[in-house]
C-alpha cells in the first residue's frame, strides 16, 4: 500500500500541509526551504509514496485525456494523425480517447457527446465534413476545441489544414506542361472543403490554361476505393477518354489502378496517374506514382501546439493554419510534348 501524506508528515516533523505543497509543487504563499524540500522528497521515496493521480485531477478539474474524432480511421492519413499526435500529447503526459466516425455525421455527434461526458480536458475533431451545427454547438460548450482537414470555413475555432486548392492546382498544371490537355478528375465526398478545393483548383487550372473542363470527365462520389474503381470504368468505357486523370485521395487512385489493370492497359504509356496524397505504396508501385504529398508530421504537431494553447489560453484570438503540400514527381506521367 502507498504511504499517505500523514505518513510522510509523521516520519518528518513537518505538517500534512507543507508535505502537500512540496509533493504537489506548490509553495504557497511562503516558498518551502530547500532543505525542507529535501527532507520531505527523500522520505516519500523512501516511504514508497505514489501520488494519487485521479484525485489530483478531479480537484484539479483535469482528466490529462485529450478526445479526437476521425471519419475513417482505416484510411492511412487518419491514422497516421492519430499515431503522431498521440506521440506528442504523450510528451505533455496527455493521453489521448480516439473514436471513428465511420464517414457518418451521426455517429461523429454521438462520439463528441460521449467524448464531454468523460470530461477530456480537450477536443480534436476532424469532421465528417458535411454538417457543422453540432460543431458549433460543441465551441459553445466552452471545450478547447480545434478541427483539422476537413474544416469549414464559418466556424469560429481553431483549425489545421493543408491547401488543398493549391495542391491539386500545382498538380494539374503539372499535367498541362507534360503536354496532357483531356484531363480527367476522380474526386471524393461531395460537400466536403477539402473536396470542394481539390476540385475548384483541377477546374482552375485548366481555365487558366485555357481549356475546357468537360464535364464527361468529372466523376466523383466517395474517398473510397470502390469509388476510383468505378468511376475509372465509366472514363475508359468513353469514345474519347482522357490521356491523363487526377485522383482527390490515395484511396480513389487504388481503385482506379485495379481498373486498369482488368483492361489491360499501362501507365503512362496508355493513360498518365497523379494523385492528391502520397500513400506508402505509391513510390513501391510499377511506375511509381506520381502525388502530391500532405505535411502529415507537420500538421499533427501544429495540432497539438494549437489546442494546448488554447487550452492555456482560452481567449486567444483564433487561428486558422493552412500548411502547404508538395508535389512529387515520380514516373506515371508520360511527356506528351
């Protein structure tokens, strides 16, 4: 059994509440003497004392628990987030509460409610990305609160985000001056910001090129792999199908790749590949897969650097970071200039 604070009063000559002090780091009004502090730390060791943590919290009002809610946490880029946030609240002695949305707004509502019941000293949310009430709801509580990817706009709280417009610009632009004018684009979740951006940068491109996005070359419906499957079908079922097609996520190029395949054809030599995200496998494929790769380390430690200050401070003014991503050239674009 673990040695009590009278104990270590009784064993010293000092009072219940000196012995606090020093074992909790709070001198007080009048600072502890050195020696004092000396005396006391030696004999909690001695004495075998271990501090009892959740009583700690609870006058304290701290569960050292931080929350977070992802919408799918099979996809790679989620849960990489939560692995190296995880790490770094670690750092701070916070641990960490993961739920998975399972891409369902319900289930993300029901896991934040969940996640303020047991009282998590912060929240991380990276939303579902088509409703944003709850999120609204879930600020005015008054829980340090940040949301990351899949942000909205209107919401006043602290956010982290890769530009998503510039990076499926800066990759599109990249298949116009390897010489590819019929391009399609294979996008995710409708509604979604990072959908919506990733899309409106393919478009802006183009029309700043000079060509006309056609509208038989847009397809979309999920970040899923049975999504790039699919939709890859319908382009190269057309009488005149693009030369080269951009994916919204890692996931999509997946499916689109097994699409391929079932036909027979080669890339880049029958259609060019380039892809928001950067998956692990991407560069291990036959060619190499050309992407355009997200901060994903950087973004987790923005993070948590982020919701602890606002942890600390509360009123701080808000901030929104927007990181920016990096295209990566590999070998599935074929020159056609």
């Amino acid at each position: 059994m673990s040695a009590r604070l009278i104990d270590i009063a009784r064993k010293t000559g000092y009072s219940v509440s000196t012995v606090s002090r020093v074992l909790n780091q709070k001198p007080g009004k009048y600072p502890v003497h050195e020696k004092t502090q000396k005396q006391i730390l030696a004999a909690a060791e001695e004495l075998g004392y271990r501090p009892n943590i959740i009583a700690r919290n609870l006058r304290l009002r701290k569960t050292r628990e931080i929350g977070m809610v992802v919408p799918d946490i099979s996809k790679r880029f989620f849960s990489f987030l939560v692995k190296i946030i995880a790490k770094h609240l670690r750092e701070f002695d916070y641990k960490m509460i993961v739920y998975d949305a399972d891409e369902d707004t319900g289930i993300e509502k029901d896991a934040i409610t969940n996640l303020l019941a047991k009282k998590v000293d912060g929240l991380i949310v990276c939303p579902v990305g088509v409703e944003s009430r709850h999120l609204e709801q879930t600020i005015q509580s008054g829980i340090p609160f940040l949301t990351m990817d899949r942000c909205f706009e209107h919401l006043k709280a602290d956010s982290i985000s890769v530009d998503n417009y510039n990076g499926a610009r800066i990759a599109v632009e990249y298949l116009i001056a390897e010489g590819h004018h019929k391009i399609g684009v294979i996008h995710g979740l409708q509604g979604t910001w990072p959908n919506e951006m990733r899309l409106k940068g393919y478009q802006d491109a183009l029309k700043q090129a000079g060509i006309k996005a056609e509208k038989r070359y847009n397809q979309c419906d999920s970040f899923g792999t049975f999504n790039g499957y699919l939709e890859m079908h319908q382009m190269l079922r057309l009488d005149d199908p693009p030369t080269a097609v951009f994916f919204a996520g890692g996931y999509i190029l997946l499916g689109a790749l097994k699409a391929i395949r079932e036909k027979n054809l080669n890339v880049p030599r029958d259609i060019s590949f380039i892809t928001f995200d950067d998956p692990t496998y991407a560069m291990q494929l036959t060619p190499p897969i050309s992407a355009v790769a997200q901060p994903i380390e950087e973004v987790a430690a923005m993070a948590v650097k982020l919701l602890l200050r606002r942890m600390a401070e509360p009123d701080a003014d808000i901030e929104n970071v927007l990181l920016q991503p990096q295209l990566i050239v590999r070998d599935s674009v074929a020159k056609l200039i």
